[in-house]
C-alpha cells in the first residue's frame, strides 16, 4: 500500500524579521506614491468649447495646442467645430457645448427673455467699409448712386451703426441714395472682386483679404465710434456662457479665461507662433500681415476693463436708431450683470 506524502504550507516569516518588513514597507511606498501621482486624482477640468468651424477663433485653439497651455492650466478642452452662428447659439442653449463666441447684444437679448447668460470680452474687432479702387469712392458722400454689400444681415449691430452714421454725416439715406445688397461674407468678397458692388462692410478678417487685393478701407467701426465720442475701444465679440456653467464650474471656467487670454497674449507678441497655427496659414499671405495687425489691435490681452459704460452707449445709440428691427429688445438699459467680472465671481 502506498504512502500519502503530506503536503504543508510554510508558515511565513515573522512581521518582525527584517526581510518581511522591508517588503511590506515598500508595498506601502507603492501604494502611496501610485495614489499621489494617479492620473485620476489630478485629472485635468474639462470643458466643451463650440467654435465656427472656420472661424478666427481656430487661431487661438491652435496656439493653445502648440504651446500645450492645457497642460499648464490643467484643462482638457473638447473642441466642437460647428457650422453657422446659428448653430454655436443652439449648441449652447442645448447644452451640447460650455461656452462659445458670441455678440454682447444676443446675451442681452437671451437675459430679457429670463435666460441668464454672462459675456467675457474677446476682441474689439468688428465692420469695415471697404471700397472698390474703380469706385470713386473717397468719402462717405461719395457713396450717393453707389451699390454697398453688408454683411450680418439688416439686424447686425454693425450695419444698424454704419447706415446711422452715414445718414447723420452725409444725409445719404439706404435704398434712397444708395443700393444695399445684404449677402453673406464671402459671397461680398466675391463681388468686390468681380467688380460688381462698389463698397461693402464686412466682418474685419474679410475685410483684411479685400485690403490685401488693393481695396482700401474708408471707415471702420471703431473709427465711427471715436467719431461720435466713444474713444476707447468696445468689445464686439466675447466669451458666452451660462449663469448656471459659471455657478457649477466657476474654477473650471476662470481656468479656460485665464488661458484664452494667455494665448491671446502670446498671438500679439510671437510673429514665428503664427507660422504654426494651420488655420491661420489657409490665408492668402498677402493678408498675412493685414490679419496679425488687425488681430492684435482688437485683443482684449488685460483682465476685462469697465467696459460698460461705452457699451451702454452704443446700446442706447442702436435703440434710438433701430427702426422696425428691434435689435436691443425692451430693456431700457444693459442689464448691470451683462459682463462677468472676475472680482465678482
């Protein structure tokens, strides 16, 4: 009969001899330090940010992934190209996107309507009346039996502001003393090209492809406001976000800001990171430097001055000159809560 070997376990060491304590002192430093420098823990804050798919704003989204500012402000940007204006604004109010670029005057609007939005100023940059050079075109009353191409529709701001000034400086009267053709902007860029309009006000980096091909600029909207008595430049364009992300993810969205405004600062003094930025180099390079200049006069590259009180101004011009249009909505002034101010949040 055969023998059964028995089979025992050994029994291990002692806590207190020295090889068990120096292999379970070094599980716990494993542990620790895998805990400390977990990915999990310091995960970057995210945010979704809705951009025109072909829009200006890609200049800025690609400095911030050349100089990986996202790492530096520890934020994970998802960026959503979108198609159309119309499309950023539906986003946003879906909740499909955190935050996009937008007009002042829409979150206005947004506000009268008990939809609370905040807007971050971006750019001052805005219209430019460009003229054809076979035109004849070398003042304002030269426009009288002239045809001008707008951009944005009979409701943009910049149009309600040009076709004032115009009428208040010269008497010239829209559809009365000269034709207006409302298209959008590349399709006027294209008719300034074929010589079919005598003049046209774009949004500014159209503008710029236009002064590239010889076109001259006669006014632009900042111009028109210093005319009439607001020097300082007024932001056009800003950051738009809802009370509610603001509220939720303030450190989120003070993180995103405070990086939009460092790559902003780093496209103003850095020509060579502009040769980088794909988006900027479909350009024409014979706008290139057209482009740069505008871009960097137009940044907003400080915290966000006061910059209420010339926009209530503008607010109250485009009110007493809108016509049937009704671009400012029942308000009789900008709410006080209009711009986000980073003292306050």
């Amino acid at each position: 009969m055969k023998s059964t070997k028995s089979h025992q376990l050994s029994t291990p060491p002692p806590l207190n001899s020295k090889p068990q304590m120096k292999r379970l002192v070094c599980i716990l430093l494993l542990t620790v330090s895998s805990m400390v420098f977990s990915p999990f823990l310091f995960a970057a804050n995210e945010l979704r940010v809705g951009i025109l798919q072909y829009g200006t704003v890609n200049w800025e989204i690609q400095a911030i992934q050349e100089r990986h500012l996202e790492n530096a402000f520890n934020l994970s940007l998802s960026v959503v190209p979108l198609s159309s204006p119309q499309a950023l604004l539906v986003a946003l109010q879906g909740g499909k996107v955190d935050v996009i670029l937008s007009d002042w005057l829409w979150v206005v609007r947004q506000k009268e309507m008990g939809r609370d939005y905040y807007f971050s100023p971006y750019s001052t940059n805005a219209g430019h009346l460009v003229v054809n050079n076979d035109a004849g075109i070398h003042a304002l009353t030269d426009l009288k039996n002239k045809t001008l191409g707008v951009a944005g529709g009979r409701a943009n701001k910049n149009w309600v502001l040009f076709r004032t000034y115009i009428k208040q400086t010269t008497g010239l009267v829209a559809n009365q003393d000269y034709t207006v053709k409302f298209a959008a902007a590349p399709i006027l860029n294209a008719l300034m090209a074929q010589g079919e309009l005598d003049g046209a006000i774009n949004f500014w980096h159209y503008a710029a492809q236009l002064n590239a091909k010889g076109m001259p600029t006669l006014l632009t909207l900042q111009q028109l406001l210093a005319n009439t008595g607001i020097t300082q430049p007024v932001p056009m364009l800003g950051w738009v976000f809802s009370a509610n992300f603001a509220q939720m993810h303030n450190a989120t969205l003070k993180q995103f800001l405070a990086m939009s405004q460092e790559a902003r600062k780093q496209l103003v003094r850095d020509d060579d990171l502009w040769q980088r930025l794909p988006a900027f180099q479909r350009y024409p390079n014979a706008a290139h430097d057209t482009l740069k200049t505008q871009y960097r006069q137009g940044a907003v590259v400080s915290t966000p001055a006061d910059f209420s009180a010339n926009m209530e101004a503008i607010y109250q011009r485009l009110k007493a000159n809108q016509g049937s249009d009704n671009i400012t909505g029942s308000f009789t002034h900008l709410p006080n809560d209009l711009l986000w101010s980073y003292e306050q949040h």
